[in-house]
C-alpha cells in the first residue's frame, strides 16, 4: 500500500451561531432524527502529514473534539472573534497540555485583539501556569506556512466586522477555500480562490440576511470563484439537510457535522 | 390528584473546568461507557411553580439546555466569571427571544463587571436587536426574592477570586444550598446553611487542590453544614462516579448530568 500524503478535513461545526436545533425550538428541522441535522457552531479541523490544524473555538469546542476524538491541535486559526466562533477558547488549555507548551494562534490583528480582550490570561508568556491555556499570537497580514500547506488570508465583510476566510494550497493548487461568515464576496478575495478544488461557504438560509450570504448569494459567489464543488456551511433551521441539498445545482451540497474531506497531496 | 407545588432541581452539568472525559484522555474514568461518567461543566436548573432559574451558562449550555429541553429561563444566577461558568453566556439569546425581553442576571458586583468586559454588547438597554442576548443586572449584596425562594449569597474563596454560593429557601426552611467552587469554608457561610436538606457542594478529586475542597475537605464542610444529604459536584476524572460513591460516608453523594431533585414547598 502506498502512504499517499494527503489533507484531511473534518467538519466540526456546520450550525449557525444559534446552532440546530435550536434551544426550544419544535420546528420540523429541530426536531429532526437525521443527524445531519444536529449542528454544532461552525469550525473545521485540517490534518496534514506535518501538523492538525484547527480554525475557531466555538462554544461546542470539547464536545466537537471528543466526538472527533481530537487528541493533537498544532495551530488555531481565527476567522473573527464573535461569540459562535471563540467562546471555547479555554478548552486549547487540554492542546496546550498535550502539546506541553504554548499554542501559536492565527488572526487578523483585530481578531487577536478581540481574543485578548476577553481570553488575556492565556497571552501572558511570562505567565505560563500548567493546565491553563497559553498562546502565541501570530497576527495575519498575508500568505503564511503551516502543516506544509500555504494558507492564504481573505479578507470579506460580515456586518460591522470583517471576518477572514483561508485558502489552503500547495504547490499552487488551491485545494480548499473556508469562509464561515460573509456578507458579500470582494472581487480580490475571489480571485484569490479562483478555480479552488473545494469550497466551504456561508449560506445562511434561503431570506437574506443583513450580514451572511444566503443560500442563492452563496451559489452565485461558487460560480463567479469557478469552484470545482462547493459545501454551504453556517447552516439554520431553515431547511432540513436532505431538503436542502435536493435543492442545489450540481457541484453545490451542504456540510455537515463529523463529514471529512480529503485532498492528495503531492 | 393534590397538585403539590415543587422545587425541581436539574443537574446540568457536574464536572470540573475541563469537563469528563477530558479531551485526548485514555484513562479509564474518561473511557468509562457509565453515563455518569459523562461530565459537562457545572451549572444546576432550578424549576418553582413562579419560575425557571439557570445558575451559571457554562460552554456546554446549548447542549445542557437540548439534553433536558429547556425552554424558559426566567432569570440567571451566576457564581463567578471563571470561563467554565460563563462562556455559554451568548446562548442566552434564545432564552431572550422565548421570553421576549432582557434577562435579568444576579451575581456580586465583580462577577457582573466580569460579564460585561466579555459581554458588554449584551448589557445596552439602549441598543436591544431582536435575536441577540440582553440582560438587566442584578447586584448581589444580600438575600432576594426570586421565583417564590428566598435566595442568600455566601461569599467562598476560590483562588484569586471570591465565588458566591445560593442558598434556597422557602418560609425559613433551608432547602437547598450550591457551593460550586470553594477552597475553604468560611464560618459565615457555614452558619447560613445549617441543617440545609441538600448541600452540592465542590469536591474536585482526592488529592488536594490550591483553590477547591477536595472530597475530605468537602465532607468536613458538610459536617460542619450538618447537611442532612449532601452532594460532591465539579468532578474531575479522579474516579468513576460509581467507585467514588462507594467511598463516601453516608448522606453524602455525587451529583451526574442530567440528575434530578425535587422539594416539596408550602
């Protein structure tokens, strides 16, 4: 058997910030027996030969890493500091342990200050106490290396904040685009991916929405990206999965909690 | 049928900051197949005829809440703004929109300063937007009235910081007592909660700890409570829920997720 290099992604997280179902709700999605209704908050990890990969903290954090048995994160990459995406932030003091020493985080220079607002403690390198979290701040201003793949930041509106996406690639093949929460695609983020084997994108629901993509903005940013298949993601209790996805063009399906994607490496 | 009225008390979550199993832990408490060896931080529902109480919204409270189909919170308690405690705060929201207004929140004066330095979107009575959390907050600095119980801060040392402990009354009788996180017992509090019914109180593990009663010290303090039933709560992976309670005096205990009380009230 050869041992082909390859990318692997797990999904995480494919819910909204409110999650399906929702706490309370009986709606016929919420109520829903398909597992691929239960959605915790939006994240993905990424397992290279050379390093695991993690993007956001969501509240859900350890539940997402124990259902995916995640015993390794070598790196934290933020799309923004809202609550859906950070909240679990502490639960990196087990990675940190694991790892047996600090974990370098990834974000855009208002994201890491969003995180050291509220998480502080854990960027004191002069203050490192066992079982606690502890992180070394990478500010993103441009293409960065990790797990030998160049991940690329872009940088797209969502309401008052930009959040941002990451395109990984190797060797000038853009393997997979992520953008969790968009509004609107910017023409130099979708130059960036363009032609990108999968995309991961914000498609809310089927109404518009002040500051997400919805289901019809979310399809028409994959075909102006030309991108080779797209999942939605950031999903509500709009629709339930299997409706939804009867619903899309060809190329176009919806993620789902524990799904995995793999890439070959060369 | 008499439709006695009831105190019902939910057991939300019953472990220590990393919760049990622990994220990338093999040990057998973590691999324990006994539900009660399943662990999401410590948090307790109370339920009264007048009202629904939630104490503390720990990371896990969207699952806590699914997992025992809450949908009305009346009012929050919060014990301290450890993240353990409060990172589900932004969870909050639907407990807004189900009620159609602010929550009002209770906790010492540092607890709420805490909330909203992280928080502080939630606390403009000016800038309420459907679909986000807001809260009135409610400075604790002596007993008050909520749901038809008299509710009595006790301030516990905790480390760095001081928590505080409810106490649940009703016409005097001392009903229920939440020491959730507490290195010693102060005389004080003690003399507030003798001869309380039920007593939960922070047991973290055997062996000693900088900031919580370990399971001897938890018992001396029941003793000293004279607690007629009493409840080790904030475990860590120390032992299986079974083997510990096999080790523990008589009238004492562990609460599990998802573990029910009742009391009868006048």
């Amino acid at each position: 058997m050869s041992a082909t290099a390859k990318l692997q992604v797990t999904i995480l997280g494919s819910g909204t910030s409110q999650g399906v179902p929702m706490i309370g709700c009986t709606c016929p999605v919420c109520r829903s027996s398909d597992p691929r209704d239960k959605r915790t908050r939006s994240s993905i990890f990424l397992r290279t030969p050379e390093a695991n990969l993690l993007v956001d903290t969501t509240p859900e954090l350890r539940v997402q890493a124990l259902r995916e048995a995640l015993d390794r994160v070598d790196a934290v990459l933020f799309t923004h500091a809202h609550a859906d995406h950070i909240m679990g932030f502490d639960d990196l003091r087990r990675f940190c342990d694991l790892r047996g020493g600090a974990l370098p985080i990834y974000g855009s220079p208002e994201t890491l200050q969003g995180l050291e607002r509220i998480f502080g403690y854990a960027f004191n390198p002069r203050k490192t106490v066992p079982g606690y979290v502890h992180v070394t701040a990478h500010p993103v201003v441009g293409p960065f290396e990790l797990g030998g793949l160049t991940i690329t930041p872009m940088t797209v509106p969502h309401g008052a904040v930009q959040t941002t996406g990451f395109l990984f690639a190797q060797h000038g093949r853009r393997l997979l685009a992520y953008l969790s929460d968009c509004q609107t695609l910017p023409a130099e983020a979708a130059e960036l991916m363009r032609g990108v084997e999968v995309l991961i994108i914000d498609g809310l629901r089927d109404l518009p929405h002040p500051t997400h993509l919805n289901v019809q903005g979310a399809i028409e940013a994959a075909r102006l990206i030309e991108a080779k298949q797209t999942y939605l993601t950031h999903q509500t209790h709009d629709k339930k999965h299997a409706d939804r996805e009867r619903d899309l063009p060809p190329g176009v399906g919806v993620v789902y909690d524990g799904m995995q994607l793999e890439f070959e490496l060369k």
